[in-house]
C-alpha cells in the first residue's frame, strides 16, 4: 500500500518561497506513474500545480508556469514542490498525490487509464506577512 | 486548455436515493477521466479511473459512463457517507495535463 505524506513551512511571507517535500514508502519515485502536487484553496475546489514522472519529465499547470518546480530526491524517495513569488492566492492545503494507472484490454488491445489512486493527508500553507 | 464543467452545483438527496452527477469536457478526451469523492477534512479518494472502471474497494453503488466530451457518475441506494462533494479530473498528453471540474456537492 503506497503511502504518502507532505511536510514543509506552514507559513510563508509574501513573495517568499514555499517549499514542500512528499515522502513516499510502498513505492519507488522511479517507478512509472505521475507525481503530483494539487492544492485546495479554503473553501474551493482542486487545482492541479503539476507533476513529475520518471524523475525528468515535468508538466505543469499553464497558469502557475513560471512559478512552480517540480523535482525528485531518489535517495530520499520523495519529490518537491517550489512555488515562488507566492501570494496571499497562494493559501491552501496542499496535497502530494499518485497519479497511477488501471489497465483495460479490449480485442487484445490495451488501453491504461489514469487516477490519482493515491494521497497524503494535506498540509496547511498560509501565505502572511 | 480543455475546461471542465460539472452540474450541478449542488444536489440535494434523500438517503436510498440516486444520485446523477454530470461533467463535460470542452474537448474530445475520449475516457481520459477520473472521478472523486472528498468528505470533509479529507483528502479525495478515486472512485474511477477511464470513466467507467471502478477503483479497488469502491462499493457497486458507484457507476460511471460516458466518452468524448460527456460524462456521468451515478449513486445508487445513497449512503449518509456518500454525502460529499465529487470532482471529475481529465488528463491529456504525456506528461499529462491534468485539469479538475469545478464539483458538485451532494448534501441531504
């Protein structure tokens, strides 16, 4: 069972650095499924930040593009979040999430389909000065 | 950018009965979609992944449908744990593009 768990500053000034580490047992953070970062603002819903897969490639959400790095410590089996120039936009729980693949065969052709099938619990950033 | 819609907003529901939640893709993503459910205080749980096939441990009450750009999440029988709010999540290349609907709270 893959579990994962988020840590990092709870408090953030405005235009500093947020910065949080995702720890991951029951899994290798090289093995091939998508690393994700998702943030919930209070009271709103999900946004995706971005992942990372096979510890090279990263994609991102366009429109935090610019603010955001992705990254992987395979000897800790954990990955990272930076989101700079942060906001008081930037208050959220944010949540390191598997996103991870079931496989369908139909006619002998197989298809993978994709779901964050895991998560850790959150954790609290609050962007104030 | 493919934009997620979801509706309703908000359903209201009585337990034992179903519940139909509805998300649409701006875009052909063909089964390219996941469902969620989130109580409060929790983070969220998969309950499907390619819009039709359910995540381990996900009780038969839970049904998905859909392709393209349309999609449907159905509750049979409502439980009082079924009472939260559920997103749908698309993704599209490789390294993915991931994007979440908006959500529909379903309440008593």
């Amino acid at each position: 069972q893959v579990q994962m768990q988020e840590s990092g500053p709870g408090l953030v000034k405005p235009s500093g650095t947020l910065s949080l580490t995702c720890a991951v047992s029951g899994d290798s953070i090289s093995s091939s499924v998508f690393w994700s970062w998702v943030r919930q603002s209070p009271g709103k819903g999900l946004e995706w930040i971005g992942g990372i897969y096979h510890s090279a490639s990263a994609n991102y959400n366009p429109s935090l593009q610019g603010r955001v790095t992705i990254s992987v410590d395979k000897s800790n089996n954990q990955f990272s979040l930076k989101v700079t120039s942060v906001t008081v936009a930037d208050t959220a729980i944010y949540y390191c999430a598997r996103l991870g693949s079931v496989l369908e065969e139909v006619d002998s052709t197989k298809f993978y389909y994709y779901g964050m099938n895991a998560w850790g619990p959150g954790t609290t950033v609050t962007v104030s000065s | 950018e493919i934009v997620m819609t979801q509706s309703p907003a908000t359903l209201s529901v009585s337990p034992g009965e179903r519940a139909t939640l509805s998300c649409r893709a701006s875009q052909n993503i063909n089964r390219n979609l996941a469902w969620y459910q989130q109580r409060p205080g929790q983070a969220p749980r998969v309950l499907m992944f390619g819009a039709s096939i359910r995540a381990p441990g996900v009780p038969d009450r839970f049904s998905g449908s859909g392709s393209g750009t349309e999609f449907t999440l159905t509750i049979n029988s409502l439980q009082s744990e079924d009472f939260a709010i559920y997103y749908c999540q698309q993704y599209i290349n490789w390294p993915p593009l991931v994007t979440f609907g908006p959500g529909t709270k379903v309440e008593i």
